[in-house]
C-alpha cells in the first residue's frame, strides 16, 4: 500500500517535469502574445498619406490583393534591420504592402525611405500610435498578412529575419 | 541593544515601502476635469494590463503605450462609452491577456477551479492524516 502512495506522486512528478521539458524544446517564446485578430477582418481606419498627403481610408487600400502591412518607424533600429527583406517582398507580384509609420517624423521618414529605398505601395501616418492599437500592436516593427478577402491571416512581432522572411513569403505563395 | 534598535528601523521602513506601493503613472495633462469620468478612467486603467512591461497595469507604466491606451480609455469615456464596450474595444484587439482579472470562460475554467479543488485535496489530507494519527 505505501508503495502505491509513492508512486502517484513520482508519475506525478515525471509528468510535470517531461510537460517542462517539451515546453522546453518546442519552438516557442513566452513573451510573445498571439494576435487576437488573426482570421477576423481587418480594422477599419483613416490615416493621412505620406506619399500624396491625401486621406486614405482602409477599406480603400484592400482591392482582392494580398496585402502586407509593417507598422515601422525611423527611430527603431530593428525596423532598419528588417528594411532589406521588405524591399525583396515588394518584388513579388499579387502583393502589396503597405506601411504604417508609427509616431514619426514624416520628413525623417522621407529622408530614410530615399536612403534605404521604398518598398511600400503607401505609407500611412500614425501619429498618435492609434492605428497601431486598431490593430493590437505592442511593439514595433510588426507585420500582418491580410488575405485578399481582407482577413488577417498572420502577424509577426519583432523584425523580419531570414527565417521569418522564408515562412511569410511561403505563407504568400500558399495564399495565392 | 543599539544595532538591534536600528535594525527594527530599516525593517519597518522596508516593510512601509514595500506596502505603501501608492505609484501611478497618470501625467497631469492625461486627466480629465469631470472627476467621475476621471475615476472610472482610472479604474478601467487599473484593470488594464501593461502590453510593453506586462506585469504591471496601465495605470502603473510609464511605457508610451500604456500612456497610448490611458488616453484612449479617456476619449472612450468622454465619448460616451461604457466600461463594458472599453473593455470589449481592448480585449477584442489585445485578447483575453490584456485583462488583468481573466473572465471565466471554457479556456480559462481549470484557472479558476484548480484553487479549489487542490483546497479540498489539501483538506481531505490534513483530515485522513488528522485520523491515522489518532488511531496510533
């Protein structure tokens, strides 16, 4: 009988430590919180245009394409980072992106756009960081996927790197 | 007899800091002039969790988005809204983790329960215990 006791807690226990150990070794980072608005539709919003100074409303940008939007800024080194794989995904054809300059200095963001290039169809103003809350955005640069019946099907926090790069360009193809 | 005295001192002034934890973050220019809408921001603000730092409330942080989301919490009210649509307006973007108090939900049920029911594990040992140990 005691030895049964003892055992349960062991089993107990060896289940606790192998859950850890596969926490562990699964591809995953804590501190990174799922997007709340992947497969819904995306957020209706107006912002002015740094391009053409001219209002755009949200609903006017999705015309059954696939859409990337980047939420970036001059001040963030990891968006600078990112800049070069954003410039290759603008080669691709059936995409458009689009990017949201979030609490910017718009002649700064020309200037840098000039220097670096511009892969962006438009770029929105996000002055206040309101645009950025629509979309449940913590931290920049962020990156979502917008399938062409505007639902968003994929949302990156951090700066695209090589293997991000690989998995949302698979994630267009397979969207097309 | 000195050293003892002054240790009593540092002791309770730790143990008055580490309770009095009055901070908040809300800027002078952040607040509203109806003082009743003003209370409620705060106390939406309260329950908000910080997105940037995470362990903290909205209330509480200094980070830029927290200040973002006071602001906002305050156009809602102004605007008309109830806490329950401010609250919807957030989680709807941010999910259920934006909520310092998780609502109980299917996904978040063994969250709430689990406390209880290792309560009653506990008592269940303390009495079986309890009665062995008389029997001896």
């Amino acid at each position: 009988m005691k030895k049964k006791i003892l055992l349960f807690p062991f089993l107990v226990f060896v289940l606790v430590l192998s859950i850890f150990f596969y926490l562990l070794l699964i591809e995953r980072n804590p501190s990174k919180i799922p997007s709340n608005l992947i497969n819904k539709s995306f957020p209706v919003f107006e912002a002015e245009s740094l391009i053409t100074n001219k209002k755009v409303v949200s609903s006017d940008i999705f015309e059954n394409k696939i859409i990337l939007i980047n939420f970036f800024a001059t001040w963030c080194k990891p968006c600078r980072d990112e800049h070069d794989f954003i410039m290759q995904l603008s080669n691709k054809k059936n995409l458009k992106i689009f990017g949201i300059n979030y609490k910017d200095n718009s002649k700064k963001t020309q200037v840098w756009l000039e220097d670096l290039g511009n892969p962006y169809s438009d770029v929105l103003i996000d002055k206040n960081g309101k645009i950025a809350i629509d979309w449940g955005v913590y931290g920049i640069p962020e990156t979502f996927i917008v399938n062409s019946k505007g639902i968003i099907k994929y949302r990156h926090t951090g700066p695209i790197t090589k293997k991000i790069y690989k998995k949302i360009y698979a994630l267009i193809e397979e969207a097309n | 007899m000195k050293n003892k005295k002054k240790l009593l001192v540092i002791i309770s002034f730790f143990f008055v800091v580490f309770f009095l934890n009055f901070s908040f973050a809300v800027e002078p220019d952040e607040i509203l002039e109806n003082k009743k809408q003003e209370l409620r921001a705060r106390n939406i603000s309260k329950n908000i969790r910080c997105m940037v730092c995470q362990n903290q409330s909205i209330d509480e942080s200094n980070a830029p988005l927290a200040k973002d989301m006071r602001i906002l919490i305050r156009e809602k009210i102004q605007d008309g809204k109830s806490d329950k649509e401010i609250y919807k307006f957030l989680s709807d973007r941010y999910g259920d983790f934006i909520l310092l108090n998780p609502p109980i939900k299917l996904k978040t049920l063994a969250l709430w329960l689990l406390p209880f029911v290792f309560f009653l594990i506990g008592i269940y040992i303390i009495f079986n215990q309890n009665k062995k140990f008389k029997k001896s």
